[in-house]
C-alpha cells in the first residue's frame, strides 16, 4: 500500500501558497499602486497645464482618501453579505472604470469626484484583498507573515509599472492637448489586465470561503463572543492612534515627493529610477519584515515602522544630495507597506477569525481618516513659505507621533 492510500496518512497539502498570494497581490497594485500612488507622478504635469496650487494638488489626494474612508465604512457590511472573493473583483473593475474616467475631464471638480469614486473602489479591493491574504496565512501558520507580506508589497507592482509606463507615455503624448489623459487610460488598462488576471486566485480561494451572514438567529448574535474574544476599539486604541499617523505621513511623502524632485531639478531619468527602485523595494519587504510580524502580538513591529518612515520621509526636506535621496527611497518603499502588514497581522495574533474582518476594516478606517488630513495639509503648507519640504517636515513629524503612541499598544 502506498502512503497516499493509508487512510491515517495525513493528505499532502498542494496550494500553491506563494503563487496565490502572488496573484493576490494584484489587488493591492490595483488599490494602492496604481489608483492612489501613480497620481504622485501625475501631479507635476496636471499642475503645470491646469494651473492648481499645491492645495488643490493635495485635494485630489484627500478626495481619494474620503472615498477610501467611505468603502472601508462600508465593506464590513457588504462582506457580511457578499463573499470576499466577489468584492475583490466587483472593486477592482470598478476601480478600472473610475481611473478611464478620469482621463475625460480637465474641471477640478469632476476629477475631484472621479478620485473620490476610485477611492471607494480601492477599498473595496484592499480589504477584501487583505482578508483572503490572512485567511491564506493562517493555513499555513509559519508563513503567515510572509503570505501577507507578499499581498501588501503588490502595492510595489503597482508603483514599479507606473514608474516606467506614466513617463513612457507622457513623453509618446507630448504636444498633444492634455497629454496626462492618455496616461490615466493607460493605467486603467493595467487596472483592467489585473482584475483578469486575480480571477484565478478568486476562484481557488471561493471554494473554501465561509458563506456571507445575512442575518444573525437572535438580537445581538453577530456580537456574540468568538473563542471568547471580540474586536473592540478601546482594546486597540494605541495601534489605532498610531495607524493614524502613520496615514497622516506617508501620504504626504508618496503624493509630493515627486513633485519635490522635478522642483529640485531631477532629470526625468532620475525621477523613474528614483520611483522604480522605491516599488521595487515594497516588493521585497515581505521578505525584510515577515518575521518582524510573526514575532510581535503587540504594538511594537508598527512602532518601529512607523519610526523608520519618518526618517526616510524627513531626508528630501533636508538635502538635494542624490545618493541621500535615493536612500531615501528604497527605505521608504521598503518600509511602508510593511506597515500596513502589521496592523493586519495584529488583528490576527489578538483575534479569532470571524472577528478579523471587523478589526482589518476598523484599521482601514483609521488610515483612510489620516489620509484625508495628509495631503491638504502638506499641499497648504507647500503653497506658503519653506515649500514641499516643510511641508515633508510635517509628514515626518506625524509619523514619528505615529510611531510613539503605537509603541504603547499591548498584545490583548
């Protein structure tokens, strides 16, 4: 008799882990990627042919994270209702439209609406991307933070496509009206090639997906302890506080940084290296931080984080020295999405499984609220005395307040 006969031989496990949570990963490149962060290299040229403050710059940014605020409020209801597996695909075609959308209008405020729209609809894609992601881990427990580590450096993907296709196609636009427009179509067409692509991961993950709860048999039920444990805000309040921050500072960073360079008279070459090497480093963080994650129940691993992305967000605000810059960068991509990870592997060191939907969402509100103040802000204080750079001092500061408060957060 062979092994695979012996009814008390254990069944080989063949998923392919890393390739889903690879596919998966689309989703995040979708979301972050490309929806919020490849407008950072859109900016200078809209500026310029639009005539914005640096205000008006950041609104676009803020409307986006209104929107993200908006589907993160939402989701936790839809996913009660729809299967994740769906939400992921249904946000990230929504997120394709939204994007095509926003190459037709030159008015501020339809595009205002249309960057609001796909900030709903990133939402929608992270975290139903990030839940499939932990329920991915939690079958294979000594991977867990790797698993996860791979979803949330996606958002590389996305940024390194966009380092190289939005200057590729500006460059193949100019002279013509508007020639930002073809590099929002662009985008939406990689939008639209990953949401074909994430179909496979979507459909291996739906057979083993716990059906959506419509309703709940008694008053009260859907609150009911789960192993003795529910997610409750005052239990998380420091990480919380901390995430906050962190939303506050990074986006600071990825939607005018760019901008500061061209200002600071970076060649375009420079700017798409700079640009590439940062998404290229969000992608290898899985690989830096995933013990880091694994290791840490409490608040620590987002403290630290959040500490380090200070720094690198503080180095352009205080010289122009090339090799600095750089450095900057890559410890800023190396860095950022990690964490996000690290919220998500909190929720799931300190809960149940039932419960991590309601505490991933809880975080993504958070972060979409300190979004929504980030980039105004650093855009208002880029129009007044100092420029961009005081206003990446502000960014730095939130981060390293960020980092403090996170620093207090116990493992329950």
């Amino acid at each position: 008799m062979s092994p695979s006969d012996d009814p008390h031989t254990p069944p080989v496990d063949t998923t392919p882990y890393v390739r889903l949570a690879l596919a998966l990963a689309l989703g995040a490149a979708v979301s972050l990627g490309i929806t919020r962060f490849a407008y950072g290299l859109l900016l200078p040229t809209m500026r310029d042919d639009l005539g914005w403050s640096y205000t008006l710059a950041g609104a676009m940014n803020t409307a986006n994270a209104m929107g993200y605020l908006l589907g993160a409020l939402v989701t936790p209801w839809l996913l009660r209702r729809t299967p994740a597996t769906t939400l992921l695909l249904w946000g990230s075609a929504l997120a394709t439209v939204f994007m095509a959308l926003s190459g037709f209008f030159t008015e501020a405020t339809p595009l205002l609406l249309q960057r609001l729209l796909a900030g709903v609809a990133s939402a929608l894609v992270f975290i139903a991307g990030g839940l499939l992601a932990a329920r991915l881990g939690a079958r294979q427990p000594r991977r867990s933070g790797f698993l996860l580590g791979i979803y949330y450096g996606g958002t590389g993907i996305g940024i390194a496509l966009s380092a190289v296709g939005v200057p590729w196609v500006l460059e193949l636009a100019a002279g013509r009206p508007h020639a930002w427009a073809w590099a929002w179509w662009v985008l939406a067409l990689s939008c639209a090639a990953a949401t074909l692509l994430m179909r496979w991961p979507a459909r291996v993950l739906a057979t083993s997906e716990a059906p959506p709860v419509t309703h709940s048999p008694t008053p009260g039920a859907a609150r009911a302890p789960i192993n003795g444990r529910v997610f409750r805000v005052r239990d998380f309040s420091y990480a919380l506080a901390g995430y906050t921050g962190f939303g506050v500072g990074y986006i600071g960073y990825m939607t005018f940084v760019i901008a500061l360079l061209k200002e600071q008279g970076s060649s375009p070459g420079a700017v798409t290296l700079f640009y590439a090497l940062l998404g290229v480093a969000v992608m290898a963080s899985s690989r830096i931080w995933a013990g880091l994650l694994d290791k840490h129940q409490n608040g620590h691993a987002l403290a630290l984080l959040n500490a380090l992305l200070g720094v690198a967000t503080i180095v352009p605000a205080l010289t122009t020295a090339w090799p600095l810059v750089l450095a900057s960068g890559l410890l800023f991509g190396g860095v950022f999405l990690s964490v996000v990870a690290s919220t998500t592997a909190l929720v799931r060191h300190n809960l149940p499984p039932a419960q991590w939907a309601v505490g991933i969402s809880a975080f993504t509100i958070v972060f979409a609220a300190g979004q929504i103040v980030g980039p105004t802000v650093v855009g208002f204080i880029a129009d007044g005395p100092g420029g961009l750079a005081r206003g990446l001092v502000f960014s730095a500061i939130a981060l390293w307040l960020g980092a403090a408060l996170a620093w207090r957060q116990r493992a329950l």
